[in-house]
C-alpha cells in the first residue's frame, strides 16, 4: 500500500499503482508543471472515440446514483448551447474522497472537464465546489495554465441535499440550492436553461485518465465487468481510515480484516447498513446487487464494543435537520423517524412504528433525499436487530458510544 | 390509463383530496396524501379530476 499524507485530506493511500493519486505520494499536491510530467497535456478525443471508450471499460458515475456515463454523454447535444458542470460540491459529510481529489490533484479534473468540453464541441464548463481549500485549489489550478480561461470555478452553499446535481443546477441559477422536483432533468434543463452534461469530480478524473492511457492502460488494473480504480473513504475499524484510491473488484474483506460479520455502512448516510460486506468485491454493480450501493464511496464500519444504535441515532437527526422543508411526507416525517431511532436506543423504541414511518416517507418527496434517509434507517434496524433487542431489555448496551461517523459540528 | 400523483413542492396537506376521493387517497399521521395504487380506475377519474381542481395548492396531477 502506498501511502500519501494531505495536510487537509487526512490519511491518502492507495492499493496497488496510484492513477488518480498518481504523484501524491510524493509532494501532496500536484501542480501544473509536476502534472504534466506525469500525464502529459489531456488528450481530446471525438465524442465518438469517447462513447466507445466509456462503453469498453464501462465507466459509472461517481457520484452515487452509478450511472453509466456513456448513456449521459449520448444523450447531450452537441455546440456551445451545451454546459459542462463539475460537481465537486461533497455535501456527504462522511465522504472526503472528492475533496482529496481537488486538492491533491485538481489539474486531472480540469483535464477531464476538457475532454468532456471537446467532445460536445462547447467551451462552457462550470466546476462547482463547497470546501474552501478544494475551492482554493481548483481557483490556483486554472489560473497556472493557459488552456482552461473558460472555466469557471464557482463556490456553492452548504448541505447535504445542496450537494444534489440538480439543487446545484438551482442553486447556480436562482441562488436558491434545493432541489427542483423530480422533472427536472439536468440534460434537458441544466445551467442557465442549457443542456448540461453533468458529472462528479471524480468522473471527470477518470475520463482524463482514460483518454490519456487509451482504454487497453486503462483496463489493466480493477475487475473485467469494471475496470480501472476507484477512491473510497474509509472510517473506524477499516484497514487504514481516510481516502483510499483501490482497484474496482478489491475484495472488501482486504479494506476491513478481521471482524467478518460486524455492521458495516456502505455508500454513506443514505447509504446501507449489512453484515455481509465482507464476502462482496468492490465494484458498484456487485454492491447494488447486494443492496448495498457504493453511493459516494464510504465505508465505515464501528469499533467492537462500541453502541452502533446511539451513532446511527446521531445521523437519523442530521439526516432529518437536512430537510430542505418544501415536501411535507419528509419535514414531518424525518424527524418522527429521528424521534424513532433515539426511541431504540433508549430502549423504548418500536420496531412496528418506526416500519409504518419508514413506508410512510420512502418516496415522497420530490427529491431523493428521504429515500436515502429511509435506506440509512430501516437497513440500520433489520442489521442491528440484536443491539435493539438488548437496549430493550437493559435500557442501554453499556459501550461507550461509536463515534466513527462525522457529523458537521451543528449537528453533534 | 389514467393516473393521480401529488407534487410534493407544493402540497400543503389540506387533505381535501381525501376528502373527495377517499375511495384512492387517504392522508398519513401529518395529514398528507398516500395514494395506495395510482392507477385510476373509470368509474372514478370523473371525481379525480374533481379533487384535483379542488386542490388549493393546485398539488394533485391527474394525467
Ligand atoms: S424531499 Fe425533502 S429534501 Fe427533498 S426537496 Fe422535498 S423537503 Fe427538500
Ligand atoms: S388537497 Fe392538495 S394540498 Fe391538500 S393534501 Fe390533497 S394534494 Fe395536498
């Protein structure tokens, strides 16, 4: 394992051969000129060239919901009426990936938001970010080099929900950064009324990677359904918490040792809770067969003897206080279910109330936000099963309370 | 077919709707639509299309 220390980042490594991080390990930060020893200027391809390559190593959005990235990009017109949007805005509190990445190595996200600009023939391309540093970062990047005057790096407002590509769509437009309701599709209606072709950071880094290796380099590390590495964020009892840039297809058993059935969360706080983590590899189609999602890369999983119910009540809070308050199934109900998953570890809760909740608010909002909430909180309650049924009985387990997922300050 | 869906940026739970078509909508415990099945079925879009225009908030699609 290589591994990288980032002053702002936390703990950086990877196993097996760098891509992304390439370059990290030594100075941290990687600019201009460092950058381009290492990958050279970014190499443009056609928007067909790009389609074919993005299909053969069957590329998946990094953001979370997946997607295949070839679909999205065939779906977008091509001219200067065409936007590009980096979303570099991370609002998972528990996922750091992405902020690594703009610190570490923000020329590899310019270089990929050029290829993308290239390929849909258009010079509009917006980068979209919340952390100061990662802000900072990107800002100093693009004015080191001549080829990216187009670009505009912008600062969004905090939030979980804020952080969603189309309440960041909203956000840039209206200043208002909350989701529009489920019809508003980026790709029809994206910045400023543009089609906009709309991506995480990281996707962006792997499309650089892949025009620059061609798709045989590419394919030469991760698993044969999907190649190449991905970064993950790692917390708690893992084999070395912080970012960690893994080949697609590592079992998960090599990031978390020991401990084989303790619960794990997978994809972050809309992410799941399971005990089976340990047999999975880590690629994004196996996890969604498990369901379990990748979501935004996280995977934590608390110390032994420690109260997994008091954290996940701690993040069922959060997760309510995020409500952006326009759809009334998740302002009222995210809280009563908040109220439900402390109620477990009091020992007072109610299985059978808390499930008639979680129906109640799965699906009715206009975004995806209650969702991922409802997903956090019923997998937390079928895996800790036993942990409630021990708070039921003794009014408390007695451990000192886990504490492995982070919370904005706010909100602890 | 006709189907009913409730725009949830605009619902303000009125429960009007239940009201009006109680035979597809019934409201949960802050007074907000569940729809069970949104399929309409034709003998009753007549009085869908009725809760709808009745919807204050102009929250409830019929369509
Ligand atoms: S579902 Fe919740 S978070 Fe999403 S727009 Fe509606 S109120 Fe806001
Ligand atoms: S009448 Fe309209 S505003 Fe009232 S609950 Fe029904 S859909 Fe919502």
């Amino acid at each position: 394992m290589t591994i990288i220390d980032n002053a702002h980042a936390g703990s950086v490594s990877s196993l097996g051969t760098p891509r992304l991080l390439a370059g990290v390990d030594q100075v941290g930060h990687v600019d201009a000129a460092h950058h381009r020893a290492l990958h050279g200027d970014p190499v443009l391809r056609s928007r067909a060239w790009l389609l074919g390559a993005m299909r053969e190593v069957n590329l998946l959005g990094r953001g979370g919901a997946a997607f295949p990235v070839a679909t999205k990009l065939e779906a977008m017109p091509t001219g200067s009426s065409t936007a590009i949007l980096v979303n570099g805005s991370e609002g998972e509190p528990a996922s750091r990936k992405d902020r690594t990445l703009m610190t570490a190595v923000p020329h590899l996200v310019i270089d990929g938001a050029l290829v993308a600009a290239h390929a849909l023939d258009t010079q509009v391309i917006t980068i979209a970010i919340h952390d100061p540093w990662s802000y900072e970062s990107l800002v100093r990047a693009a004015r080191e080099r001549p080829d990216a005057d187009a670009i505009s790096v912008v600062r969004t407002r905090d939030g979980f929900v804020g952080g969603e590509i189309r309440a960041v769509i909203n956000g840039l437009n209206a200043g208002v950064a909350r989701p529009g309701g489920r019809r508003h599709l980026p790709h029809t209606h994206g910045m400023s009324g543009r089609p906009t072709f709309a991506s995480n950071v990281e996707t962006f880094a792997q499309i650089a990677l892949l025009t620059g290796m061609g798709v045989a380099d590419y394919a030469r590390t991760g698993s044969p359904v999907e190649p190449g590495s991905s970064l993950v964020t790692l917390l708690g009892d893992v084999v070395r918490p912080g970012v960690l840039e893994v080949p697609n297809g590592t079992p998960l058993e090599m990031l978390l040792p020991g401990q084989a059935d303790a619960p794990v969360l997978i994809g972050g706080y809309h992410g799941t809770w399971t005990r089976a983590a340990h047999d999975l590899p880590l690629t994004r189609s196996s996890l969604r067969a498990a369901g379990a999602p990748l979501g935004a890369g996280v995977i934590a999983r608390p110390f032994p003897g420690t109260c997994v119910l008091s954290e996940v009540a701690a993040v069922s809070r959060w997760l309510a206080a995020e409500s952006t308050g326009q759809c009334g199934p998740c302002f009222f109900g995210l809280p009563a279910l908040a109220d439900d998953m402390q109620a477990f570890a009091d020992g007072t809760g109610s299985e059978a109330q808390a499930i008639r909740r979680l129906e109640q608010v799965r699906g009715r909002g206009a975004c995806a936000h209650p969702d991922g909430a409802v997903q956090f909180m019923s997998s937390a309650i079928t895996t800790l099963a036993d942990d409630i049924r021990v708070h039921r009985l003794h009014g408390a387990c007695g451990r000192p309370p886990s504490a492995v997922l982070p919370l904005p300050r706010s909100a602890r | 077919m006709t189907s009913i869906a409730v725009d949830w940026t605009r619902c303000e739970g009125h429960g009007i709707c239940a009201r009006l078509l109680h035979e597809k909508i019934s409201l949960d415990e802050w007074g907000f639509p569940l729809i069970d099945e949104p399929e309409v079925e034709p003998h009753l879009v007549k009085a869908a299309r009725q809760a709808a225009m009745a919807c204050p908030a102009l929250a409830l699609r019929v369509e």
